[in-house]
C-alpha cells in the first residue's frame, strides 16, 4: 500500500509542472501576434468588423491583432485555413453566415465547421439592405418588383460568392417575389461588385449593411428595404422587405471561431475581451453605426448560434430547391 501511494504522488508530482506550463501559457496567452482570417476582400462588411474587432483586442490584450485577408470560394479558403490551423489560439476566424450556410451548400467540404472548430465570441447581428444605384427609376420595393418583371432579361444583382448572406438574400427574394433576376459574382463586393453598383450594370444587391451604408448616406445607393423583420436604427426610415413581401426574413452576423482544441482558458480570455467591447461606449457606438446589435455571451451562446443558423439556411436551400455546389 506504502508502494502504490508512493507511485500515485510521484505521478501527481510528476504532471504538476506539465499543468502549470500549461496554465501558465493560457495566463500569457497572447505572447505574439495574433491572426484574424477574413475570408472576403477588403473594404467589405467582413473586412471592416474584423478590422475593429482586432483594434480592439490589440488594444485591451496588448499584443498584435493583425487581419489578413483570404478571399475566395464563398470564404471556405479561410475557414479551412482556420481549421487545419495549430489549436493555440494565434489564428482565428472571422465568423460570419456563409459558415453555416456552406455547410449545406457545398457537398465536398474538407472540414465540417460546426465540428471542426469552437465558438469564441458572438459580436453583432446586422440586417442586409435591399440597394439599388441611385440613378435606377424607382423608389420603393413594389416599383422595383415592377421594374425587374418589365425588364426581365437586363436585371442583375451583385453576389460576393455562393454561399454568402447576401446572395441567399437575393436569392430569397427571387424565389418569395416570382421576379427574374441573374447574379453577377465578384470577389467580394468591394472586388468589384459596388464598382458595378456605381455605374448601374447591377442593378440591385442585398449587402451586408456595414458595406453598403456609406455609399447610402452619401447617396450613391438608394435603400429600399432590410432584410430583417424590424427597421434597422441606423435606417430609420427604410422599411423591412416583410412590409412588402410577408414572412420574408433573413440577416447577417458576425463572431470569432478558432481551431477545435483550442484550449478553453484562452477561449475565455478572449471571449472576456470581445464582450468588452460591446458595452465599451466608443467600440459599441462604431459597431452600431453599421447597423449592429451587439451578440454579448458565452462561447456556449454562440455555439447554439451557429448550430441554429446552420439548420435554419439546410431548409431553406432544400426548400428552394438552390443548386448545390462542389
């Protein structure tokens, strides 16, 4: 009996140090730079939340938060990258609905996102917004609905890539308004997409409203709805797409994820500093300029999210009968 109690506390004394290094890294955590993958290029909605999300961070855990920008395939080349990462916490993922669209959407994914990775931090929810080029004749949704029937052949609408919010958007409407319309995909709509938009060869897109509303206040796009079932503060006086076309609904989110495996003493200490940054005055007034409601929570919270989302866009891409990609 001496013997085995022996071996016991040797063994304990033995993995002590292992799980006080191991504390210890998650205390420290971070030591270096820290990336954050956006999956869409910059100047857009993505872009722009990663961007002051990582000033954020860079600020209250007085290390680098440096944002590098990885377009292409729907923002499957930067979650992948995400995935297959070294679970230390130093490359996370700017999380937004294409991840839980894309899990139906494309049918030979090399990871599965709810699986392969862990909720960090939810950050905001915004609406997407119904914008058209100011110099396009109409004014309200029904003259729009109107407009694209009259011009069936010649309308178009920008799309940043299948499956992103604002071509499910889109093409929601399409199917729920029985209206001809033909996408135009760009590498992200700053790639091109609002270029487009300027000139009038796209005649509408459903954007991410931290995107687009610059270009609305300055009177380059006209709003005519939002994609959610309330008025988005921000656009006081766009009506919701519902008003128009009932039971329409649909809006963007965005949040961290890292690699599975993550420890959870990092998780926490960075979902700790996001959620910060929703109740800072300075960092929750810029996040709701763009039209964001803050997403406060525990990684938890924002797991259930994601799993939620997940299931909601699987019906509705079966449901509309939408062409699944490879």
């Amino acid at each position: 009996m001496r013997r085995r109690r022996f071996l016991q506390l040797a063994a304990a004394a033995a993995a002590a140090p292992a799980l006080c290094r191991g504390a210890a890294a998650a205390i420290d955590y971070p030591t270096r730079p820290v990336k954050i993958l956006c999956g869409f290029s910059a100047g857009g909605a993505v872009d722009i939340v990663s961007r002051l999300i990582a000033q954020w961070l860079s600020e209250s855990l007085k290390a680098q938060f440096i944002v590098e920008d990885r377009p292409g395939a729907a923002n499957n080349i930067a979650t992948e990258d995400m995935v297959r990462s070294p679970p230390d916490g130093y490359t996370l993922l700017l999380t937004n609905p294409t991840n839980c669209i894309n899990a139906t959407l494309y049918r030979h994914l090399k990871f599965s996102f709810l699986r392969d990775s862990v909720a960090v931090a939810g950050i905001m929810r915004v609406p997407n917004v119904m914008a058209i080029p100011s110099q396009l004749p109409v004014k309200t949704i029904p003259e729009f609905i109107s407009y694209a029937k009259n011009n069936a052949a010649n309308v178009y609408y920008a799309s940043p890539g299948s499956g992103t919010s604002v071509m499910m958007s889109a093409e929601l409407f399409r199917l729920m308004t029985h209206i001809p319309l033909t996408a135009i995909t760009y590498r992200g709509m700053n790639g091109g997409g609002y270029t487009d938009m300027l000139s009038g060869r796209v005649q509408v897109a459903f954007d991410n409203l931290p995107g687009s509303i610059g270009y609305i206040r300055n009177g380059q796009f006209r709003a005519l709805g939002v994609t959610t079932i309330a008025r988005s503060a921000e656009l006081p006086d766009v009506p919701s797409i519902s008003e128009f076309v009932p039971g329409y609904e649909a809006s963007a989110f965005y949040g961290l994820n890292a690699a599975k495996g993550t420890p959870p003493e990092i998780v926490n200490i960075l979902n700790k500093a996001v959620n910060a940054a929703l109740t800072d005055p300075t960092m929750k007034g810029k996040l709701a300029n763009l039209g964001g409601m803050m997403m406060p929570g525990s990684p938890e919270d924002f797991s259930k999210m994601l799993a939620a989302e997940t299931d909601k866009w699987a019906k509705v891409i079966h449901q509309a009968n939408i062409k699944l990609m490879d």
